[in-house]
C-alpha cells in the first residue's frame, strides 16, 4: 500500500504497500541563464529550543525583470533538485518577458542540496522531524520577504506562486497561508483533494486504465491479465528464472517477494507513461517518443494470448519505456523515473502529514486488486521510520474542501493526466481550469499537448495567456493582462 500512497508525486522503491506521482516539454525554449544562490534558514520555524539553520537554495532569473517593482514569478519547490524543475518548468520562462518579470525557483528543504542536516538529514526520524509541508512554506515565506528586502526595485514587487503535483499544492497553500506574500497562484496538477474520504480512493487508477483502454485494442486488458500470468510463472523456481531472463532483469527475481517488487514496478510504469503521454519525443522521466502509450500499446492487442506470450509483449512495452535509446544493458526494477527526484524524503512525507489514499479494484481499473488499508500503511511506516501517520492533518492545517474564504488561485489540470478527477468552485476567484486533452502539470512544462493528436499552437498561446490574463482585476493590476 505504501507503493500505491506514493504514486502521486513520486514512484518509488520497492515496499510492501501501495505510494504519490509527477513530468518535459518537447520542442520548448530551454531555460535560460540562472544565478545559483543560498539563504540561511532556520531549522525550525515554529519553535525556539532548536535554534540551528541551514542552506536553501534558490535560483535566480531576472534579465527580463522590470526592476521598478516588475512581478516575481516564485516556484514553489518539489520533492527533487530544484535545477532539474527549474530546466522542466517552460511556461515560467516563456512568460518571463512578456511579463517583465524574474523568475526565483526555491528549494524545498530536505531535497537536492538544501539539506538541513547535511549528510545525517534522513538519518533517523528526529533529523527528520523538521520535513513538513508547513516548515517548507515558512522557508519559502522568509525567503520572498528576503528578496524583497535586499532586491533593489522589488520592495512592492507582487509575487505569484507557480508549481506543479507537490509544488502545486505548495502554491494553492502558500497563497492560503500567507495571502500577504503572494498575491496569486497557479497550482497545475495539484492534488489538494486527495486526502481523507474527498474523493474516491479508486479513481485515480481508473483514470490511468482509461487511458491505456484509448490508446489502443487490448491495451489495458492486456496489463490486467499479465498480473495472473506472473503469478503462475513465479510459482516455480523455472518460472522466477523465465521472467528474470524475458525481462532482462539486472537482479534476477529469487522468491515470490522478488516477484511482488516486479509487479510494483510494473504498476508504477504504466502511471509514468500516463504521466508523460506527449504528442511530441520528450524525456522528463524518460527518453521517450511521441505518444508513448500508443507506441506501447502496439505491444498489447491480444489479451487472450498464453502467459509466456503476454509476459514477452509486456516486456517489450516497458522496455519501450526504460530502454528506447537502446543503451540499457538491463532493466533494474528499484528504478522507475529519474534520480533527480528525492525518494526518501517523500517516503518519509508520506508516512507522516502526506497521507493520499489510493486503492485498486482489478475491475474499474487494469491493476491488481489492494484495498486501503490504513492500519497495515501505518505498520508500514512505523516500521519504516518510527513514526506514525496522521490521515487527517493536512485537511486540518489546509482545509480541504472549505477553502471558500481563498481567493486569487488557478488550480490547472490536464484532462488525460490520472489526477484529473477534480472539483467544480462555487467561489468567486477560485478557478478550475482544465486544460483539455494534456497530461501532467499543463501550463508548466508542456505547451497544452492533446490527447487525440489537434494540437493546435493558436489554441495553445490562447489557453495559456488566459491562465496569466483571464483574472486581471482579483490578481495584480495589470500584470496578468493580455
């Protein structure tokens, strides 16, 4: 079940229970030049006993910086290297002069090199303790408040948050939090629903199932009936050895768990690929090309075939995925996406404030049946870190589905990406905007790709400039005008 929770932001290792996912862009301008700088941040923002700091750092862009008060585009950052956001994060950098405005892209603590305990951070659960969601928004608080106050020209500079799954809750909560800092924000792909019961813990992967049910005859029944032919096969010491060769596994699968972390791993490549369905070759999590699970899906048009003969068109699928430079010499299953991303950590935020819960039925979805389970996910975790998850937290600190006394708030979702099950706002100035037709973090990296292939560039500059235009007056002035 841990595997599933931490499936939203980030996939992750193997593990005995279900995890959260995340995403580039194709022919997108590159990022441009960027100073790398470091403020000291306290350890511990909430109280005085611990009384240590640490290095956040941040990026800086402002050659297109109107410095006579011009905005700040601020990037609240995710559970990985802030240089790899900052190189995946497109529209930041394709707005920057037409907005006049710099571009900062903070670290979250605990990731890439903001670590607040250097080399001893994930040590134990006591260097830990200091890895919250609230603590990240306070680093990101002191740091606005810092730029502003050593920046000349940006003392009323007007702030907006910008980021995406993780980051993009960051954004929606930061401009909740501190409404003084941030006069706006654009969460895109921001999951700020999947706590508690507010919504079905099934629909996420029912949304992945459905599109790889589009992209193909077969497709996802193909996947949903691999499952059972694992099964068989690694019922037998012969079996474990066939899956371990058709696989190209750099560690051969020895036992029935071996053949457990197999599936999860497998799981966790189809809701990549969910992730990064681009009408155009990008490599985000991986070198892939245009439409990728179409491509896999070439694999997988005959569901009835016999367990050998479906395991052997499943392996050509992922190593579609993992494989399709040619230059792996084996496929490794503790790996499903890039290193840049911050693992542990995220292992360590799900099992304390981050709790998602995610379920699968085998029916509404192509994926082995596991239920919720929150008692077994905490075991999980107790035995993991020593400590023990609170469920209702974030819907305590944050809100959940009261946040009508919110304003100023772009909540973007791309309608072929699985975290796309999201609410209609009965509130002035809250806006649900989907981007139809695109995957993950539409508005950020991706230039509004379409699922059924009419990708249009006209359609793109205008859904895009609304996400900065369309609410002039409850924003800045005229700093989102179009």
């Amino acid at each position: 079940m841990l595997r599933l929770l931490l499936v939203l932001p980030l996939l992750g290792a193997a593990g005995a229970l279900p995890a959260p996912p995340r995403l580039r862009r194709g022919a997108a301008p590159a990022a441009g030049p960027y100073l790398t700088r470091y403020l000291s941040q306290p350890i511990d923002h909430f109280g005085f006993d611990e009384d240590r700091t640490f290095r956040q750092r941040y990026l800086v862009a402002d050659q297109h910086w109107k410095k006579d008060n011009g905005p700040i585009l601020f990037y609240t950052g995710n559970e990985g290297d802030i240089t790899w956001f900052c190189n995946n994060t497109g529209f930041m950098w394709d707005v920057a002069e037409e907005l006049n405005a710099m571009l900062v892209f903070a670290e979250h603590r605990y990731y890439g090199e903001s670590l607040p305990f250097g080399n001893e951070s994930f040590s134990d659960s006591k260097h830990l303790n200091y890895l919250t969601s609230e603590q990240a928004l306070a680093d990101f608080a002191v740091l606005v408040d810092y730029l502003k106050t050593t920046i000349a020209g940006a003392r009323h500079s007007p702030v907006i948050a910008i980021g995406g799954s993780y980051g993009g809750m960051l954004a929606a909560w930061f401009r909740m939090k501190y409404p003084h800092m941030v006069v706006g924000a654009v969460a895109a792909s921001a999951p700020v629903w999947q706590f508690g019961d507010l919504v079905p813990c099934g629909a996420f992967f029912s949304i992945v199932t459905n599109d790889f049910k589009k992209s193909g005859t077969g497709c996802s029944e193909s996947i949903r009936n691999s499952w059972n032919a694992i099964n068989h096969l690694s019922s037998t010491d012969a079996g474990l050895q066939w899956l371990s060769s058709t696989f190209h596994l750099c560690s051969p699968l020895k036992n029935l768990q071996d053949a457990a972390v197999l599936k999860n791993w497998l799981s966790e490549t189809w809701v990549n690929l969910a992730m990064v369905n681009y009408p155009y070759k990008a490599d985000f999590l991986q070198p892939l090309p245009a439409w990728p699970i179409q491509e896999v899906c070439k694999f997988l048009k005959d569901p009835r075939l016999s367990d050998k003969l479906l395991l052997q068109n499943i392996f050509q699928a992922v190593n579609l995925y993992y494989n399709y430079t040619g230059e792996a010499l084996c496929l490794d299953v503790s790996e499903t996406a890039t290193k840049n991303l911050g693992q542990t950590g995220w292992y360590y935020q799900a099992c304390t404030e981050m709790v998602m819960p995610f379920c699968t039925d085998g029916v509404h979805d192509m994926f082995e049946p596991e239920k919720w389970d929150f008692d077994t996910f905490s075991e999980e975790c107790y035995r993991l870190w020593g400590v023990r998850p609170r469920p209702s937290w974030i819907l305590s600190m944050y809100g959940g589905k009261n946040i009508s006394s919110h304003s100023n708030i772009i909540f973007s979702w791309g309608g072929c990406f699985p975290i796309s099950f999201k609410p209609t706002p009965p509130w002035m100035f809250l806006v649900i905007w989907t981007v139809m037709r695109t995957v993950h973090h539409p508005g950020l990296p991706l230039r509004a790709p379409d699922c059924n292939h009419h990708f249009n560039k006209t359609t793109e500059k205008t859904s895009r400039r609304r996400s900065t235009g369309y609410h002039q007056n409850p924003w800045s002035g005229d700093i989102f005008s179009t």
